[in-house]
C-alpha cells in the first residue's frame, strides 16, 4: 500500500493509483457510511429481532423523507443477517432471517402474499386466493426461519387504514433532514476518507460544506449524489480534488428544483 494520500481510508488508498474507469467505478459503487442515526435505528431493528416470542411482538417504523438513508439501513441489516441455502442445513430447507418486500400500492392484500412469496424464492403462483397465499407465505416463513419482515413503502396501507393504526402498532424512529451540524461535517469527512481522490478536498470547509449543503437540501441521499458526482468528475477532468466550480460544473439539481419540472 502507499504510503501517500494520507487523506483516505487505508480501503480508499489501495484504489488511488488505479486508473481512471476503475476509480470512477468504486466512486459510483454503493457503500455503507456510518453515522450516529443510522447505527441507532440499527441497534433498535437488532433489539427487534431477538425478542423472544410473544403474543405482540414488537414492530418498528422508520420515518423520514425520500431519499434519506432508509433502504440503506435496511439493506446494510439486512446483509448482517445473511441467508444460509437449503444444502448447508441439515433439514434442506433454507435459512432466512431478514425478508423484505416492497408494499403494493393500495390494501392489496393477494399482491402482498405474493410479494413475499417471491421474496422466499416461490416461482410464479396462481392461485389468486387471499387465503390460499396468506396460508402459503405464513408456512414458508416459518419453514425458513424467518424472524423480521421488512416492509416497504409502508405508507400505501394509508388507503385503507387509519394512520392512528400505525400509530398504535409501530414505534417510529424518525430520519429527519440533517442540519449544518458537527455531524453532518463528519460525514463529509468521512466520504471524503473513502473516495479515492489523489488530492484533499476539504470538503468539510465552511464554504464548501454549505454549498453541498444548501444544493442537497439536508437529504442524505442528495449530499451523497452531489459528492460522488463531483468525485467522478474529478477524476475524469485530472483535478483530483472536489471544488465549489467543480460541482457547479456536474450541473447538479436541486431535489425542489427537479420536483418543479414538468414531466
């Protein structure tokens, strides 16, 4: 490993030397970034998931605007909690602890069986019987070990529920915008750590920081796309360093200015 850019992760650096199609590949690949909210609603589903048995068990709800890190969440539990394939259990059925599904839009309860029969590998099935699939989805479950059930796009059962319902039943945990805080500085530091740029950014740096974050409107998502699009260009442009014309240059959006053009 080098020992310059001393500015990355020991991760990012391995990469720094490698040529340009291959940095701008690993800056455009999806990554986990740790941050204080996030590894919270991960110790809460995990709290969730070795409850014992019980009459009503626990359910939680994540809550936040689009685009905010809450799939991330979900997929980086998810991918903690492997599944195991049906030839290496000693019963030949497969182990598989975390499912998710996406909810239909509308209270389609056939769509929904359906959903997480694909979800357990089922082939297509036609049956369109409500009970026939419910019965169906509720046995593999078990028959796989399924212990958390993630659902999706959750708000489509407003259709056809109160929301006081959710209330009731699911213990929110909120994933509000982020503010121009000391965290929010530390996860541009941290994304700057692993983007294998031969050049600091800075990104953290009163000026620059705010512009990222006046063009991201406080959504994690937004803050992503806006660094790693500008990290690409770098690379790609030989300035090795992301700069306020540089972002200006990639022709970034912003998320209310996109939701104002007709479609």
């Amino acid at each position: 490993m080098s020992d310059d850019y001393q500015h990355l992760q020991p991760s990012a650096r391995v990469w720094a030397d490698e040529d340009a199609v291959a940095r701008v590949r690993r800056i455009r690949t999806d990554r986990w970034i740790a941050y204080a909210r996030a590894e919270a609603a991960l110790a809460a589903i995990e709290d969730v998931l070795s409850f014992p048995k019980r009459t009503r068990m626990p359910n939680l709800l994540l809550v936040g605007p689009t685009n905010n890190g809450k799939t991330m969440i979900v997929e980086k539990f998810r991918r903690t909690h492997p599944p195991t394939e049906a030839q290496s259990m000693a019963d030949s059925n497969a182990l598989i602890p975390v499912i998710r599904v996406q909810m239909p839009c509308g209270p389609d309860e056939r769509r929904f069986f359906g959903a997480i029969l694909d979800a357990l590998g089922m082939e297509p099935w036609r049956n369109d019987k409500v009970a026939a699939r419910q019965d169906l989805a509720v046995r593999l479950m078990r028959q796989t070990g399924v212990q958390l059930l993630v659902i999706d796009e959750l708000h489509n059962v407003l259709s056809g529920a109160p929301i006081q319902q959710l209330v009731n039943r699911f213990e929110p945990i909120p994933l509000p915008v982020w503010t121009e805080n000391d965290e929010y500085l530390r996860l541009l530091r941290t994304l700057e750590a692993v983007l294998p740029l031969r050049r600091p950014s800075g990104l953290a740096r009163p000026a620059l920081a705010a512009k990222i974050f006046a063009l991201s409107e406080g959504i994690l998502g937004e803050i992503v796309a806006i660094v790693t699009r500008a990290a690409a260009h770098a690379v790609l442009t030989g300035a090795e360093a992301i700069t306020s014309n540089l972002i200006e240059e990639t022709g970034f959006t912003r998320p209310s200015d996109r939701r104002r053009v007709a479609i």
